[in-house]
C-alpha cells in the first residue's frame, strides 16, 4: 500500500478545513488544530467565485452547495439618494456559461459546516492553541499552548492574517492601515421587503458604499457598509459595531438603505488593512495557505476562493511525495528479516532507512516549493488588484450610462480570476516507484 503523510493543519476556518479535506480524499492522516475551544465559523455572508465552486464540486459538494447557497440572478447598482437602479448586470445562467461554474453568495457558517462534517471524525481538534514549530529529523514538532505536542510530516499554517505559523517564516509584517473599517451583518428579508433576494445590489455614496446580497435560500441578506474613518483601527472579524453610528453614517440616503439599517440588530466592524506580498511561502517541511499566505482586502471578493485553490494546488502537489521515493526502507527492511547476520542487516536496514527519511524530506521540500511555484505570482496579482478594484471605482456622480461602462470593466477585472481553474495545468506527477504498488 502506497504510504501516506501524516499533515497538520494549524486553524479551523474555512481555509483549514479545505485543505484537510482535499489533503484527505487523497489518502492522507490529516489533523486540524484550532485554537478555539469548539469549532465554529463567525461571520456572516461571503462570495464563492466559480473558481472556488468548481474545485468544491469536484470534491463531492455540488449537491450542499446548490441547498445552501444562492446564485443571484444579477447584480445592480443603484443611486445612493433616490435608490433608483443605475444599471444591472445579469448573472445566473449567463455567468454559468461564461466562467463554467456558479457564482455563489452563502453564509460562511454554512460552508464551514459543510466542508467539517465532509471530513472524518475525530480530524479536528479543538483548543490548541500553536505556541511554536520546530522540525526535526522526523518531521515537525508543534508544541500547543497548556504543554501539549504533536507530530507531523508537514505543518501547513492556515491561521489567518494573524498567522503564528507565518510570523515564524517570515517574521513580523507591516499592515498598513486603509483608512477604513466595514461594518457587517445579516438582516432577513422579510424585514425589507423592498429588497429583492435573488440579486447583489451596491450602493456608492460621497464617502460611503453599502453592498447587500442573499444568503441562505434567500430568507436572509447579507450587508457590509464600508465607510472612512482614520480612528477605527481594529483588525478583528468579532468586535461589535456602533448601531447609532452605523444610522449616522447613512443618513440622508435612499429609503431603502435607511429601512435596511433600521433593521439592523447586530454588527460586527473590522478595520480593513492592506500587507504587501509575501516573497516567500514555504521552508523545509512547513507551508502557508489562504489569509496566512496571503491576506487581501476584500474588494474582489476572493478570500475564501483563493483558499480553497490553495488547497487543491497543495493536495496535487504533495501527492508527489508519497510512493514514489520511498521504496528504500521498504526494501531494507525485507532484507534485514531474511538475513542470517542480524547485526549487519540491522545497519543496513538503519541506513537505508536514514537515508530514505532524508529522501522523504528532500521530496516533500520540493513539492511545496511546487505548489508556491504555482499559486504565489497567482494570489499576488489577486492580492494586489484588490487594492482598487470592485465598488471601489463606482462614484455617486455617474449617471446610468456611466455606471454601464464601470460596471463592464469591473466584471472584466475579475473575469480572468472567476475563469481560473487552479487544477488545469498543474505540473505532472513523477510515475510512481514499482514497490509502491500494492
């Protein structure tokens, strides 16, 4: 039997459990730490682009996704002070021809349950928070907060923008403050009746921008407000947000965003902050993947799908390492059990076996340095076109027909990245050795 990696994955989000589960199907003893104490998704709505619905289809979840997900029909942008609609672009079945695959809006809770429960039991572990790593001649080391360890091949660190793993790697990064924070939260919809349930709607105002779209059948909007403000520093996807300032900020606009805020009976508030490009990924036997490797601002909506092609890069390219240069030990120990001087045999087997170890290690550095090979300039020009695209480049003073041109360049930014398919093209895998056939 074709020997496999035993992986940790450090952080239980979304980006976490992607790569456990593609690392998974392909065979591999995969364990999730996450430092909470039970695993949960906070948060609200989020956008799954068709080059993140496609990987998450082929991993058997088409059927989940079409239940709990909703693929708007069409996004509009409309005027801040009348409400009146500038101009729609369709989306649905049109998007579905163009890019291959649906365009999702769905809570993240609803994702992150669906990709845990499509995992083994017992591969996440709750309440261990990673304190340091260290590799060894077997692999890693991960020492938890409260004394507990564990051991692995591989470490892949997808704990977010306030990564340990990555400030290991990389040490400390400078992020840069945008000068503004987004306001989140979810309304259902039967408060607004006015607003439709099928369709992504923006807002641009002289100093503000409301994006509303649905989740969950339908029965539920999604809205983020991002707003200016130089004083409201705090990156955190958790902290409460000000209902009083949320209504101050949007007073004076159309009816329907005031009934939308009216409605409002939480919010959560994070500051948005900007990192330049990681240079490098991976060391030895320890990666990055999603926010950790790559944090963005949220303006294309590509978080959660650049993680997820992430994991799918990753899980091809270690499938490298296993069977296909570790025949060594095998055939050591074969010939230390049918030798009449066990002593002899014994070091044989032992340098053999030193020496495959050394083979192994060699052979999973590679394919990580394969999969950054693949993905960073990717997440890069991603990470990077973020900075001013999306509703960013709409202005309140545009009339329909000026709405119509900035709204085709704004689909034409992203329709290479919905395109991708992180999968096509990927770099051939080695043949694998003759012993590693069962």
């Amino acid at each position: 039997m074709v020997p496999k990696l035993r992986i940790a994955v450090v952080g239980g989000g979304i980006g976490g459990l992607a790569a456990a589960l593609a690392l998974t199907r392909k065979g591999h003893e995969v364990r999730v730490y996450e430092q909470a104490p039970e695993l949960r998704e906070a948060g609200v709505g989020m956008h799954l682009g068709p080059n993140g619905s496609r990987l998450l289809e082929r991993w058997g979840l088409g059927e989940r996704l079409r239940a709990l997900g909703v693929r708007p029909a069409g996004m509009e942008v409309r005027d801040w002070s009348h409400g009146g609609t500038l101009v729609r672009q369709p989306m649905g079945e049109e998007w579905l021809a163009e890019f291959g695959a649906p365009y999702y809006t769905i809570h993240r809770a609803d994702l992150h349950t669906m990709l845990a429960e499509s995992l083994p039991s017992g591969t996440v572990r709750a309440g261990h928070r990673l304190e340091r790593f260290t590799e060894t001649e077997d692999g890693v080391r991960l020492e938890f907060a409260g004394g507990s360890t564990a051991g692995a091949d591989v470490l892949i660190g997808a704990d977010g923008a306030h990564s340990v793993v990555r400030r290991t790697l990389a040490g400390p990064d400078t992020a840069v403050f945008s000068g503004q924070s987004a306001f989140r939260g979810v309304v259902a919809r039967d408060q607004v009746p006015g607003l439709p349930g099928d369709t992504l709607l923006v807002w641009a105002g002289p100093d503000a921008r409301m994006l509303v779209y649905p989740v969950r059948g339908g029965r539920f909007l999604t809205f983020v407000a991002v707003v200016p403000d130089p004083h409201w520093r705090l990156e955190s996807w958790s902290a409460p947000g000000d209902l009083d300032e949320l209504a101050a900020r949007f007073d004076g606009w159309n009816t329907d965003v005031k009934s939308l805020v009216a409605a409002v009976r939480e919010s959560r508030r994070w500051a948005l902050y900007d990192r330049e490009p990681l240079a490098r990924w991976s060391e030895g036997a320890v990666t990055l993947l999603g926010d950790a490797a790559h944090p963005m601002l949220p303006h294309h909506g590509q978080g959660v799908s650049q993680a997820v092609e992430d994991a799918a890069v990753l899980a091809h390219c270690l499938d490298a390492t296993t069977g296909r240069d570790s025949s060594a030990a095998a055939s050591a120990s074969a010939s230390a059990s049918s030798a009449s001087a066990a002593s002899a045999a014994s070091a044989f087997a032992a340098s053999a076996a030193s020496a495959s170890a050394s083979a192994a290690r060699r052979a999973i550095a590679a394919a990580l340095d394969t999969y950054e090979d693949v993905r960073r300039p990717h997440t890069t020009r991603v990470q990077l076109g973020s900075r001013g695209g999306g509703s960013q480049r709409l202005r309140p003073d545009e009339d329909g027909a000026e709405s119509t041109g900035t709204m085709s360049s704004l689909v034409e930014d992203v329709s290479w990245i919905q395109r991708h398919d992180a999968e096509a093209g990927l770099p051939p895998l080695p043949p694998p050795s003759p012993s590693a056939n069962p």
